[in-house]
C-alpha cells in the first residue's frame, strides 16, 4: 500500500459513525473491501485505523514475540485491548465502537489524519492540542529522528 496523504476535519453523527473524508476513500479504495482494525493509539489519546492488509503485516511481527517471556504477554494483551474489526458502509461512514470513542474522547468534531500507512482518528480539540505542544520541539525532533539518515537513500 502507498502512503496516505492528508489531514482533514470532520464530523461524528450521534450513532457514533464518521463521513470518511473522500480524499481519504479514494487512496484507501482499492483496499476498502478488505476491512479495517480500530484501536487505541499507544502514545496519544486519539484512535489508529489500520487497513487489513497493514494490520496483518503488524500482527506477523507481533507474532515472532516469544510470548514465555511476561513482558512479551503484557505488550501483546495492552497493544491489542479494545482493538475491534471494522467496515466502511456503502455511504462511506465508519462506525466508532462506543468504548474507543470514549477512549479517544470524541464527541462531534473530529481530524482525520494520514500517518503514512494508517489513518489516525482524533477529537479536534486534542488533535489541535497535540500539535501545538509539539510545534516548539519539532525541529529538534526532526533532527534527532531524520538527521542521522546518511544511508544511500538520503532522505533531505
């Protein structure tokens, strides 16, 4: 799968379902019959939707975890609680499961936002939150993550 491009605002309905932006639908479109996981985000208090596909592939590494080891067990158990299978409907809505809209602490307005290989789900109000807490550290960041990248592919 390519990467997703895009951060979009949108909206819930009270029924807890979400309009996928179409942008967003047309990128995942080849895959979107596949179905999708919904989970909980490890470092953030927003929601992480995986295409099958990309969730199979994560789930082949979690499965070389030799699970005789605690750790092991305890990441496995906390990376997959409230993960729950998902489809996208015919009007291209997205039903949030009510335990990981409260998780996420959605109620109406929302930002869809692409994160290379996934789309992440937020409330607006902490996605604008979470941006603007980072926006001080990021060259720092960018330079500590991307600025040892002396590989042939160069990244710049």
């Amino acid at each position: 799968m390519n990467s997703l491009i895009g951060t979009y605002e949108c909206k819930v309905d009270v029924k807890g379902r979400l309009m996928l932006p179409v942008n967003i639908k047309k990128q995942l479109l080849p895959i979107i019959e596949n179905g999708f996981v919904l989970r909980r985000s490890v470092f953030q208090e927003c929601l992480e939707l995986y295409p099958m596909e990309e969730w199979q592939l994560l789930m082949q590494k979690m499965n070389k975890l030799n699970r005789f080891k605690k750790k092991n067990n305890d990441f496995i158990r906390r990376f997959s609680a409230g993960a729950k299978m998902v489809e996208v409907d015919a009007n291209g809505r997205l039903l949030i499961p009510k335990d990981l809209t409260v998780f996420a602490g959605i109620s109406k307005e929302v930002v869809v936002s692409s994160s290379i290989n996934i789309i992440e789900i937020w409330d607006k109000d902490k996605y604008e939150q979470a941006i603007s807490d980072a926006a001080g550290d990021f060259a720092d960041l960018a330079e500590e993550v991307m600025g040892q990248q002396d590989d042939e592919d160069g990244i710049s």
